[in-house]
C-alpha cells in the first residue's frame, strides 16, 4: 500500500489488451482508495492491424488516425498515464506488492500489477517510441516499397505477410511481390487446409508469387538465396515474420514465469503463477489460443473483475475458457477471405473481409476504444 493508504493498481503496455483494463478499472475504482497508473512506452497507441497499409503507402495519412492518444482513456481522468518503459519488477519483501522500474530508474510502487507489454516485431512493423522518429520510419519504410526496382520478397506468410502483399499489390499494382513461407500452406494449422488454400487462391489471384517450405535468413542480399538454395529475384527484402512476447523485463520477478518462448504463465483468473497479486493479459501469456487484438477485451473484463474483488477483500473467481478463433486476412481494399471457428468451420470471402476490416481497416471502432469520438 502506497503512503498515502491507497491500494494501487499499475498497468504495464497501453495497447490493445492495457488500454482497455485501464479504461475498465479507470470506470469502476474508487479514486479516494485506489489509484491508477498506466505506464506505456510510447505517448500514442498504434492501432497494428492498420499499420500494414501505414507503412506501405501515403494515400489515406492514416498516420494521423493510426497513431491514437491516450488524452481520452481515463474514465472522468480517473487514474495517471506515465510515459516510460519498464526495465524491471521487484517484488516486495512479503510478495503483497511491489514496484516497477522504467529505464530512466524512476520506481513506481504496486499492489496490483497488470502485464499487457503486446509483442516485438521486426522490420516496418518495429516501431521506435518517439512520436518524430515514428514518423520518419513510416516514410522510410513507403520509400523502400515504392522504391524497389525488382521486386519485393515478403519473408513470412502469416497474415502480415499475406496482408502485406494485398496492400503493396494496391499500392504498386506492377511490383513483383514473393512470400516465402516455412510451412506448406499459407497461415498456421490452427487453421483448416480448406481455408489456407482459399487464402492462398486470393493472394495468387493479384499476382503473388509463392514459395513454401522454405525460409530468408539473410535481409541484405540481392538477389535473394533461401535457406535450400534457390535464387530469388527481389531488391527489398522484408521480415514478415511472427512477433516475439515484449517480456524480457518480466525475468527479473523471476526466470520461472515465463515459457521457453517468453510467454508469461497464467492461471485460468489472468494471475500468474505463484503471484496473486500480478496479471498478465493479451498477446504475451500462455493460453493457447491466436494472439489477436480482438481477444482482448474479454481477458481484460475477466482480470478487472479479479482485481477490483480483491481490492473489496474478495478472491478471484472470473475464469477464463478461451474464444472461438475468428481471423479476418485482407488482400488489400477490395478483397479477402476471414475464417469463424464455430460449426463446421464457417468461410467468409471478399464482401465480408473488406466490409469489416479491409475499407477502413477497424481504425474508428479502435479509436472509440480509446475514448476517442472517431
């Protein structure tokens, strides 16, 4: 408990997952017991499923959309965003509370702690933090597609690289584009071979060349060599790739909290393992399910609900039994194919993809998330 007598609650990412715990609890607590901080790396959110086109092409400045502040999260500014990026986490001596340290060595004391640091990307989706060089990265990444003279090799062929190739198609119609993708099919096996041979129907129907079971190790050669030895004709090469959890600093509480593949154990409540009073929520826990923004919510209502019956004296006991996968892959403005896992597996094509999500990309319904009128 802080000096003040106040229990305190710090929230630790403010993207999809901890912006909305922040804006549910900012709703509910009382500020007279309980503060609220939210502690973000960057002062803006980045809406990702948009920033595919953001970074391709100029046509729309989705920059001064995609880019959302935080200036309306807060329920009647019902809690503090601090700006900084957490380093390290020390639990406090009875394992009640604790405290976070942020790179700049300023300590932020917590008797709740919400872990929501989303995921790592590589190339133009690895954004810096400030809002300047945010910018200059978007344009450098629209210079090098518009800029490739022989062709662009798409290093991943998950839905960022298949979204990626719709949206460069779009943009540069004549442009070759390749994806070079590790598996046999297109996407994961989460997914049925009927689906990923739809989506593989979609993007080769605008063009898109593909190699399966193959993989780019080196970024910055021309002409590309895949790992099996075939030569690939491309002067921009980019990682499209999975993204990693952001949980390198959650070691420091301890090495046993996270997986082999840095994903942060959790209990069925959202708490980790061995400590009741920390959560993590969003891309980087265990549960096994597709790391989605659109699973957020949900594991942002259950942990809520958790901490706020702890703060009253309570336990725990909203439980968590995973989503029914849904994925809407767009192949630029006009087409697409989206995937609901519910009966026998239900299959949508371009209406339906570019109605949701391919027009406008999700940016107002993310926005109004943040608070924001649009």
């Amino acid at each position: 408990m802080s000096k003040s007598g106040r229990k305190s609650i710090v929230v630790v990412g403010g993207g999809a997952a901890g912006a909305t715990i922040t804006r549910i609890l900012s709703s509910k607590i009382d500020a007279s017991t309980t503060s609220l901080t939210l502690v973000t790396a960057r002062p803006f959110a980045l809406h990702l499923p948009a920033t595919i086109r953001m970074t391709t092409t100029s046509e729309g400045k989705l920059e001064d959309s995609v880019l959302i502040p935080y200036e309306s999260l807060l329920v009647k500014d019902n809690g503090t965003i601090k700006i900084g990026r957490v380093t390290a986490i020390e639990q406090g001596k009875e394992g009640r509370d604790g405290t976070v340290i942020l790179s700049t060595n300023e300590r932020i004391h917590y008797d709740f702690l919400v872990l929501a640091p989303g995921s790592e990307w590589e190339g133009p989706l690895a954004f810096p933090d400030d809002r300047a060089a945010v910018l200059e990265h978007i344009r450098s990444w629209r210079r090098k597609f518009e800029n490739a003279k022989t062709g662009i090799i798409l290093a991943g062929g998950g839905a960022v690289g298949i979204e990626y190739a719709g949206e460069i198609k779009d943009a540069f119609p004549n442009k070759k584009v390749t994806i070079v993708h590790s598996d046999s099919q297109l996407l994961n096996s989460v997914y049925p071979d009927k689906y990923r041979k739809r989506i593989e129907k979609d993007i080769t129907s605008r063009g898109v060349n593909i190699v399966f079971n193959d993989y780019v190790d080196d970024f910055d050669s021309a002409p590309v060599k895949t790992r099996s030895g075939r030569l690939l004709e491309g002067d921009v090469v980019v990682p499209t790739f999975g993204s990693r959890p952001g949980t390198g600093f959650v070691k420091s509480l301890s090495s046993s909290a996270l997986n082999p593949r840095g994903q942060i154990k959790i209990e069925n409540t959202f708490q980790l393992k061995s400590y009741t009073n920390i959560y993590a929520i969003g891309d980087v826990t265990d549960w096994t399910e597709q790391k989605q923004a659109a699973k957020a919510p949900k594991h942002a209502e259950i942990a809520a609900a958790n901490i706020l019956a702890q703060i009253n004296g309570g336990e725990p006991k909203k439980t968590y039994s995973g989503q029914t996968e849904l994925i809407i892959v767009t192949n630029g403005k006009k087409q697409g194919v989206s995937y609901v896992g519910m009966l026998w597996g239900i299959t949508l094509g371009n209406w339906f993809s570019s109605s949701m999500k391919g027009k406008e990309l999700m940016v107002s319904m993310m926005r109004k998330a943040y608070g924001l009128a649009k």
